[in-house]
C-alpha cells in the first residue's frame, strides 16, 4: 500500500515538473537565488549580530519561495489555458526578473554586513549594491518610477 501511495506522488511529481517544463529555466533562477538569499541572510546575521539558526527565519524564507514558485507556475498555466503560452513566458519571466532584482539586492546588501567595512571585498559589494540599487532600476520599465513612490510614501510616513 506504501509503494503505490510513492509511486503515484512520484507520478504526480514528475507530471508536474514536464507540464512546466518551459519555464524551468526561471524556476531554476528562483531556486537559485533564494538559496543565496537564505544563505547569506543567515551569514549576516549570525556574522554581524551574533544570531544562532532561526527555524522562524528559514521557513519565512521557504514560505516567501513557495509563493513565488506556485505564482510564476499559476500565471504558466493560466495562460496556457488561454491559449498565450508565449505570453505567459514572458509574464513570467519579467516576474522571474523583478523578484531576482530585489532578492540580489538584498543579498547584497547582507553581504555587505558580513564583510568589514573598508577592506576590498566590502568596498567591492558595496558598489555592486550601489550600482544594482541606484543605476540599475533606470534601465527595468517602471521600477524607478516605483522606487520613487515607495521612497516618498516612506517619506510621508515619517513625518
């Protein structure tokens, strides 16, 4: 009974991943870049505050993935099912491109933590989060102009 409740999750399984076969290139992106996302969040804290393994954290972090996995998944498969494939790629890897930005500058930015301000390997993340945060939203549609507006509503909310 065991063996064949395996084989039918396997099966399961193994029919999903060929169904989103297409967009394996940005869920394997995704993958990647919660790793280093979850890698160096747990680095900096425990580097710059002393902090021990938090289960809290990590299944924060799992649960955040989750949603961005069965989000890009959905939006896949909705547009299947209204016959725009070619778009719901796209969709899904402008998606795929706006989470891989914040996500990078997070880690960039946690790496920064880790590092001892003024040695060359914290000057040389310190630029790359600079350029990633400051020059690269002007080349992404819209994201400056987001960036603005979050940074007046931040703004509005302080005084």
């Amino acid at each position: 009974m065991i063996e064949q409740v395996k084989n039918v999750i396997v099966g399961i399984v193994v029919a999903v991943l060929a169904y989103l076969q297409p967009i394996e290139g940005e869920l394997r992106s995704l993958f990647l870049i919660f790793f280093l996302n979850f890698a160096f969040g747990y680095l900096s804290g425990m580097v710059a505050n002393g902090e021990d393994f938090s289960f809290k954290k990590a299944f924060r972090c799992i649960g955040e993935a989750a949603v961005f996995f069965v989000l890009c998944a959905s939006i896949y498969m909705v547009g299947e099912f209204k016959n725009n494939e070619a778009g719901a790629l796209q969709c899904v890897s402008f998606i795929t491109y706006v989470i891989i930005y914040f996500y990078a500058t997070n880690v960039l930015k946690n790496l920064k933590k880790t590092f001892k301000k003024g040695t060359t390997p914290w000057m040389i993340v310190a630029f790359l989060y600079y350029v990633l945060r400051f020059k690269f939203i002007e080349r992404i549609p819209f994201l400056s102009d987001y960036m603005n507006l979050k940074n007046k509503e931040h703004e509005n909310d302080d005084n």
